[in-house]
C-alpha cells in the first residue's frame, strides 16, 4: 500500500538516483576497493591491506606534500576572503556603470583558462627582467626566481590563487552585502557610527552565513590545489613540484603516482587519505559553526 | 650508383608494402583511432597526416581513420586509462620515456613478429640505435621510432657581433663555447637560459662531457648510470654559468622572448622551436642559426636525443593499425614530412635523400642526433620514478646556487637517486 502510494515520487527521483549511483556511489566505492589493492590499472588488483596506506603515509612525498598544503591552506584561505571582502566593499560602494565595470573586471580571472593565467604569470615573476622583477628593480632590490626560490615560491602561488579566487569570492559575498537591510546601517549613521564600525558590527555579523560558506568552499578548493602549482612548475607526470618539492600538493602526488608511475591502488588509497581529512576538517567547521550559534 | 640502390630500394620498399598490405585491400568496416600530438593535428603538419590517411584508407575500403590531437600528459593519461578500460585508441604516438608504462598497462602491443614479417628493404629504412631503442629484450618490439631530436645550439647572431664574438666560426670546444657567454655577459647581455631548471637541459649540458653509456639506468640493481666524475665536472660548468644565464628555463616563452628581442646569445632545445624563430627572422629581423651543441674535446658534442614513437595497440585492430604505422613511417611519407617541417626523423633512407638531407636543419639534426646521448634509456623496461627527475634538477640547481661543493653535489645525487629508484 504504502509503496503503490510513494511509487510515482520514487519513480521522479529515479533519475536521479541511477546517474547518483553510476557516477558517484560507484565511482568511489570502485575506489575504495582498489585502495586496498596493487593495481595498475590493467592487471587483476591483488588484495595488498593496508600496505597502500603505509606507503603513502611513510612517503617523503606525501609529508611534503601536506607540509605544503597546511602552509599554503593557513594563508590563501583567509588571504582570499579577505581580499574579496574588500572588493566586494569597494565595489558595493559603485552604482551602475562602474559597479558593473568593476565588478566584471574582477571576476574576469575566474574565466580566464588556467594555462593562460600561468602563462601570464610566469612572465610577471620571470627573473631579472619580469615585470615583478623590473618594478622591484625601481627600488633598488635584486631581481628575485619567485618560481625557483624555495624561499618564494609558495607565496608567488598564493598571489595567483588569491589573484583567481578573489573575483570569484567577491561575487557571493557582493550577492550577500545586497542583502544586508539598509535601515540597519541608516540607524547605524544616526546613532553616529563609523564606516568602520558599520562594517565591524553590521556587514560582518550580517554576512556570517555567506562568509562561512566562502570560506567552506575556500576550505575544500584550497585541499584539491592542482592546476595553478602543476603549470606554474611546468610539471608533467616524469616530473612535478618545482624545485624541492615546494610546490607538491598531494592531488599532484597522486596523480604522478597513478599517471606516471601507474601504481593506481596507491592513487585511490591518497584520494581516499585526502577525502577523509576534507570530510574531517569540514565537519569539524560545521560542528564549530553549530555550537557557537547555540552559544 | 648510391642514388639508383637508393631508388631501387625505395620502389622494393613501396612495391613490397604494397603486396603487403594487398591481403588486407579488400572491403572491412573498420574504423581507428589515431592519437598524435597536438602540433601533428594543427596547420600544415594536419593537412599532410590528413594526406596520408586519405591515402592509406583509399587502398584499404572500407576504413576510416580518426586523427585526435593531445598535449604530452593528455596522450599519456589517455593510453593509460584507456588501456583500463579496454578503449585504447588502436595507432598512437608518444614518447620514448613513457613506454615502460604503457608496456607495463598493455597499451603498447608487442609488435616484433609483424615487423619481421615486413620486407627487409622496409626494416633496413630505420635508423639502427633508434629502432633498438623500441626493444627492450630480443624478440620484443614495443615501437616503431617515428619523428625525433637531437638537441642543437640555437645562436643569436646579432648577440654575439654585439660582444664582439665572430659568429661565422661556432664554438668547437666547451671552452670555446664558455669564453664566448662570458663575453656576452660582459657586454651586458644574458648568455644562456639557467640550465639547471629542467631535466632534459641539465642532460644537454651533461653530454658535453658524458655519454649515453653513464647516463640513464641499470634497470637490474635498479642503480642510475650516472658517473660521478663527470656529474661533479658537469655540475662545474653549472656554478661557472650561474652568473651568466637568464633566470628562465629553456622551455620559458620568456626564454624565447629574450632570443628574439637579441638580449639572449644562445638556446640549447630541440628543433621544434625553429618555426619561432624563423617567423621572427622574417618578421622582427632576428639574425640566427643553429649548430651542434659543443663537447669537452673538438668533435665530441653535447645534447640529447629521443624519439618519439608510434604504437600499436593490442585488439582486433591490430593488424590494420599496424599496417596503417608500417606506412606513415615508410620512407616516402617520412621524406614528405621531413621537407614540410625541416624535422628529423628516424627513418634514416628518408633523413639521407637528396631532397631531405641538404635542408639545413635536417642536415644538422642528423648530425647532432648521432652525436647526443639518449635522454632517459634503456626506454620500455621500468616506469622511473617522479623522484628521479625532480632529484636531478634539485642537486644541480642548488650546487649552482652554492649549496654544495660540485663533488658533494655529486655523491649526494647520486645516493638519491639510487635511494629513489630502489624504493
């Protein structure tokens, strides 16, 4: 009876469900399989344990991989939202024309092609005679190798990555200061307050929702960190990282490991490592977020 | 009387493919997939592979060929994850260094019996060491060599009348070569691109006073071949140079930027950037040319060399695929391709025709092909580990940057590598 009764509303999210289970749910069950197996892609997995896992967890690679991606998360992930909140204040302070003018030209990074923007890039951090280099020159500084300096070469990609995601952020968070109710800054002004102030006890707190969920997304993007590092260090599957390593990531491990090493059971085994540490610190943020709105 | 052997051996080479490929002329609906790199699918290079299979599928009726183009990793990644799931494209080109992982997938099929069943006219075309290169162990035949390189010398001329170096006597030595960067450094200009920053140029720079015999790996100790006299001699040349380069790899667009604006003397890279560089010649008057990359003593050169080569992939394709690779690197589409593109190429019978052999750049290809050392052999045996390239450049650039002595330099690499590849 009740199964006849539901069958139509089943039957809608049928559709649904098959692609969810052929595209995702097998996908990844697929994965965790072959994690636990050596499989090069080709050949009948052979059940190794937990031997992918050690592997990779006793990997030189895989410690400076996530050396560099806690490095690298701790400051493009505030650095970006910071940057877009100022954008999106600097363009929400626009109407019309230049609203739209900055507001395009910001975001016209995000559009750009990742090979595209690495070019360019590489050509501003371009030693000695780079654009970089020859206004640094101005003042009396030594050219700098922002790509080949271990000392550097973290912080040139995080100027790209805040440069890309800035535009990006700046939108949601401009789509979230629209909402913002303007009595509340009209009895703000009235009661005398600061621009400053306006937007310490009015923009920030009334943006709380938008600016957890950029900062979530910032989270879990900044994690899969792949295209930006593998074009700047003109990786390839023989060779990637830049210099030292100081440029690893762990998507670029594991597809070195998978693509150029073909040892496929230990790529799953890594992308089953990340997942489970996105899934962590994720629900951890939501955890934190819920307990202080019950505080 | 050379010429006419040439000739006859020529047309026995065609007449035999065609009485070889007769068998499979009559009607089958097959279609196959031809991956090629992505500038082999573009402009003119398209439209004379386009040629070739129009050709080939109006003596086979009944086939049809598609032609995709791909970057580097896309090509790889394609193969591997193609040969998993059981839908590899059936003719496909690579690089030598990737074989071992597409032999260790099943993406490449072995192919020695069907090319011993070629006519000897056919097999005596290729290039000797080449074609070795594609068998790993005898009886074993992973690749017909297609299209290669041998690294040369790009100068720029105008650079060094500027230092006051007289370009119509090229450097024969590593001295030589030496003492004019450092003239061109003292006229304010930067001599060479940094060398240490990419693989394939630390190995140019390495051939100046090593070989293919102590370089590459030992795949049965899984030890590197790498001498360590000569790495710290070579990792020398590295400190000495330091002061003089660019900053930028030799594969930088920057790189190229500094080359045709005359503030770069010298270029060390394959052929593929010539089309550049002549387009610059007639566009912006860029003064250049191209010779062999100089070695320790005179006669001996420096450079790489690698090919890239076609496959064939296992499958009920696979007698036509082969068939298909058999005719694209024949002598007479090789000798087409040689003189659209000025490019090398490993059949030799087309690199030596009289309408190949005198174009300038295929004169020096040749030339600079014979005397380079293999890149990364012996190629089809083991995948070598993402740690063994990053572990070369790592050494090289900080003993130029001062962080070890070049003999320290040495030992430590060495120890890594070897440490890499027995993990």
């Amino acid at each position: 009876m009740t199964l006849r009764r539901y069958l139509p509303h089943y039957l809608m999210i049928a559709p649904f469900m098959v692609l969810f289970a052929a595209f995702f749910l097998y996908p990844i069950l697929s994965g965790l399989y072959y994690s636990f197996h050596d499989w090069n892609g080709v050949k009948t997995p052979e059940f190794v344990g937990l031997t992918n896992y050690q592997k990779i967890l006793a990997s030189r690679d895989f410690s400076t991989a996530m050396t560099n991606l806690l490095w690298y998360i701790s400051i493009t992930v505030p650095l970006g939202i910071l940057v877009a909140l100022g954008l999106a204040l600097l363009v929400d302070s626009f109407t019309g024309r230049w609203a739209n003018f900055f507001r395009n030209a910001y975001f016209l990074p995000v559009v750009l092609p990742a090979f595209l923007a690495a070019t360019i890039w590489r050509w501003i951090y371009a030693p000695n005679f780079g654009l970089l280099n020859m206004i640094l020159g101005w003042f009396g500084v030594p050219s700098v190798n922002f790509l080949n300096d271990t000392d550097t070469m973290l912080y040139a990609l995080i100027a790209v990555d805040v440069w890309v995601s800035a535009g990006f952020n700046m939108v949601i968070l401009l789509a979230g200061l629209k909402n913002i109710p303007g009595e509340l800054y009209e009895a703000a002004r009235l009661d005398g307050a600061s621009k400053w102030q306006q937007i310490i006890h009015i923009t920030i707190p009334m943006l709380g929702p938008v600016l957890f969920f950029v900062f979530t997304y910032g989270f879990i993007s900044a994690m899969q960190v792949f295209d930006k590092p593998w074009l700047l260090t003109g990786s390839s599957f023989t060779s990637y990282g830049g210099r030292r390593n100081a440029l690893l990531f762990p998507v670029m491990d594991m597809m070195g490991r998978g693509f150029g090493e073909v040892k496929f059971g230990e790529a799953a085994a890594y992308g089953f490592l990340l997942t489970i540490t996105i899934v962590a610190v994720t629900a951890l943020m939501f955890g934190l977020r819920a307990w202080r709105e019950r505080k | 009387m050379k010429r006419i052997t040439r000739l006859r051996a020529g047309i026995a080479g065609a007449a035999a493919l065609i009485v070889g490929t007769a068998g499979m002329a009559e009607a089958q609906n097959v279609t196959l997939e031809y991956w090629v790199y992505s500038d082999f699918a573009q402009g003119e290079a398209l439209a004379l592979q386009q040629e070739f299979i129009k050709e080939f599928t109006e003596a086979h009726p009944g086939v049809t060929i598609n032609i995709t183009g791909k970057g580097d990793d896309d090509l790889t990644a394609g193969q591997v994850a193609g040969a998993a799931s059981g839908n590899l494209p059936d003719v496909f080109m690579n690089a030598q260094s990737v074989g071992a992982q597409l032999v260790e997938v099943g993406a490449l099929a072995n192919i020695y019996e069907k090319w011993m069943a070629m006519p000897q006219e056919f097999r005596d075309q290729f290039d000797e060491d080449a074609l070795a290169s594609c068998m790993p162990r005898p009886e074993e035949l992973y690749c017909i060599p297609y299209t290669g390189f041998g690294s040369l010398l790009f100068r720029n001329l105008t650079v060094l009348e500027q230092a006051g170096i007289d370009p119509s006597v090229p450097p024969a030595t590593w001295d030589e070569w030496f003492a004019q960067m450092q003239k061109v450094k003292d006229a304010g200009l930067y001599a060479i691109p940094d060398e240490t920053l990419v693989f394939n140029s630390i190995a140019e720079i390495y051939a100046t006073s090593g070989s293919s015999e102590t370089w590459g790996f030992n795949w049965d100790d899984r030890t590197t071949r790498i001498d360590p006299a000569i790495m710290a001699k070579v990792l020398q040349k590295f400190v000495d140079m330091a002061p003089l380069t660019s900053g930028t790899s030799r594969n930088d667009q920057a790189t190229k930027d500094l080359f045709i604006s005359n503030q770069l003397a010298f270029h060390t890279v394959g052929p593929w950037v010539n089309p550049t560089y002549e387009e610059a010649a007639k566009t912006s008057g860029l003064k250049y040319d191209f010779v062999l990359i100089p070695g320790d003593e005179p006669g001996k050169t420096g450079g790489i060399r690698s090919y890239e080569i076609v496959g064939v992939a296992p499958g009920p394709n696979m007698d036509i695929a082969f068939e298909f690779a058999t005719y694209i690197t024949e002598k007479q589409q090789m000798v087409r391709w040689a003189k659209l593109l000025s490019r090398y190429n490993a059949n030799a019978a087309a690199m030596a025709d009289p309408e190949v052999s005198d174009l300038p750049l295929i004169k020096v290809s040749v030339e600079a092909a014979r005397g380079a050392m293999e890149v990364a052999a012996p190629y089809f045996i083991d995948s070598v580990p993402s740690c063994y390239n990053s572990t070369v450049i790592d050494y090289a650039s900080a003993t130029a940057d001062g962080e070890y002595t070049p003999e320290e330099g040495a030992q430590e690499m060495i120890a890594e590598l070897n440490s890499c590849l027995a993990e």
